[in-house]
C-alpha cells in the first residue's frame, strides 16, 4: 500500500510558514526571514519513502491585497485550499484568533483533515497557549491542534507523523528522487531575494523583482548572470550603494549561499534595472511567473 498526498501549509504572514516548512522537508526550500510577505510563490517541497510521497506546499502569507503583487500571493495561498489531501493551518502565539476572518472561514468549509499548529511556543508560557488552544478549538472545531516551536524543533516530529497517517492511499505524484516542482533558476531568484530581504530597509525589498538571464553549469561550477529590478531610480541607487559596496555585499553573500546550495563553484554578474511599478503590471508580472486570475 503506497500512500501520496498535498500537505498545504497556510496563514497569516510571519508565523513561521517557511521555517516550518524547511524542517519538515529537511532542505533549504523557502527563504525564511524575519520580514513578512517573504514567500511570494507558492513553493512545493517533497519528502520521498518506499511507502509515501509527501509534497508540501508553502504559501504566501494571507492579507488584503493593496496592489497586482499581491493579488497574485493572495490567489497562491487561497489555491491551496482547493488541491489539499492535508491542510496546516500555522498560527503562532501573538496571533489574534479572529485575524483574517474571511479566510479562515473559507478554511472552515474545507473537507479535509486540517491541523492547527500554533507555532513559537518557546516564546510565551503554558497558560497563555492552553488558552490559546481553547480559543481556537471554537474557531475550527473540525482541526486538531498541534502546539509547535519550528526554531526550537518541538513537536515537529508529532505533526509530521499526523500527517503520514492522514494521507490518501495513491500512487507517487512526482519521481521519487524530486524534491521540488522548482527550476535551479527559481532558487537563484529567491536567494538573492533573501539577501536584499535581510540588508535593506523599509520598502525597498518589497519592491525589487530578481530574474536570471543567464544559467550555464558545467561539472565544477555555474556561471550565473542575474538582474534585480526596482520600481524606481532612487531604489536603484540604493540597492547599488556608495561606489557598488551594498550590491557587492549582497552578491557576495549570495554567491556563499550559492555555493552551499548547489555544492559547486559559483560566478554570479548581478545587475540592477528600473522596471517601472512592475507591481501593478500584468505582463510583467506574469513573466516574474506569479498566478494572475
């Protein structure tokens, strides 16, 4: 008996989605970092065994749409309540129950198993989550709640054993030696991101785009030629910094985390282009590949 099925994982943004997601997987899948709206794909990450095929799917997390972006993140996360076998609903310990009403009702209406977890427990003390685990017993009954600590690794292990007594009996989706529905190419991308996510302030990283123009691997090493795209030339001269240094900076922490992602020798060329409010175009944004309905 071989058993395969979607495990999606859903909620507001910054409640340890990616974090999760990366330990349950066992790979560097989803860049995690203290910023919200880091996710802005929905990212599938697959764990193979004899008898099983999980594929998680991180998502974006869930708010009201102020541009195109957006909308495209927010139509990600709302997709994968329709294809999950397995729903996890991330919450965390700061988190008001009543947040994002609207879609936490549409995740009330879903036939499938969901399991609450209620992440970064490490962070609060027992009777502030008894009685979050109360609270959210009334909001969806039909869940089963999981108190979690993805940084600290706490009954992770729990959850991932839940989840393998849930799925469907099916055939495999993927071949068994995948690991992600992701091209090399979306990796790139989603590194640099990080870096800009972790080195600039304010609205600068929620406005740059990162594309690869050029990608050849030989056995040794990868030659790389990347553009980062902001909506402005002021961003531009910020992510570029005083004589290159910022965007040197970025490069060369994003060619070490390259390097350990590929395991063979990286030349990155980073360069940075105005794509005017790319946020809010259609076709470019379906050529960054987000989802527009």
């Amino acid at each position: 008996m071989h058993k395969a099925g979607f495990v999606n994982i859903v909620g507001n943004p910054n409640v340890g989605k990616s974090t999760l997601m990366n330990l349950l997987v066992g790979e560097r899948i989803s860049i995690a970092t203290f910023k919200a709206q880091t996710t802005r794909h929905r990212i599938m990450g697959i764990i193979n065994s004899e008898e099983a095929q999980i594929v998680f799917s991180d998502t974006p997390g869930v708010l009201k749409p102020n541009y195109k972006l957006q909308e495209s993140m927010l139509a990600f996360s709302e997709g994968a309540l329709q294809d999950a076998d397995v729903l996890l609903y991330v919450t965390d310990v700061v988190e008001k129950v009543d947040k994002n009403a609207d879609f936490i009702g549409k995740v009330k209406r879903m036939q499938v198993p969901i399991l609450l977890l209620i992440n970064k427990i490490d962070l609060s003390d027992q009777s502030t989550v008894e009685r979050l685990i109360e609270e959210w017993k009334e909001v969806l009954p039909q869940a089963e709640v999981f108190p979690i600590s993805a940084q600290a690794k706490f009954n992770v292990d729990n959850v991932l054993n839940r989840i393998k007594q849930l799925l469907p009996e099916s055939p495999p989706y993927f071949d068994k030696d995948q690991w992600t529905d992701k091209p090399a190419r979306f990796f790139v991308t989603e590194i640099i991101r990080e870096k800009i996510l972790l080195y600039y302030d304010k609205e600068i990283p929620y406005a740059v785009e990162v594309a690869v123009e050029e990608f050849k691997e030989s056995e040794r090493n990868i030659h790389i030629r990347t553009i980062i795209y902001v909506e402005r030339d002021s961003q531009k001269g910020i992510i570029i910094g005083h004589k290159g240094v910022a965007l040197k900076k970025v490069s060369s922490e994003a060619r070490k985390t390259l390097e350990k992602f590929f395991q063979k020798s990286i030349y990155l060329e980073v360069f940075v282009k105005v794509d005017k409010d790319w946020r809010h175009n259609d076709r470019r944004l379906e050529a960054f590949g987000y989802r527009l309905d």
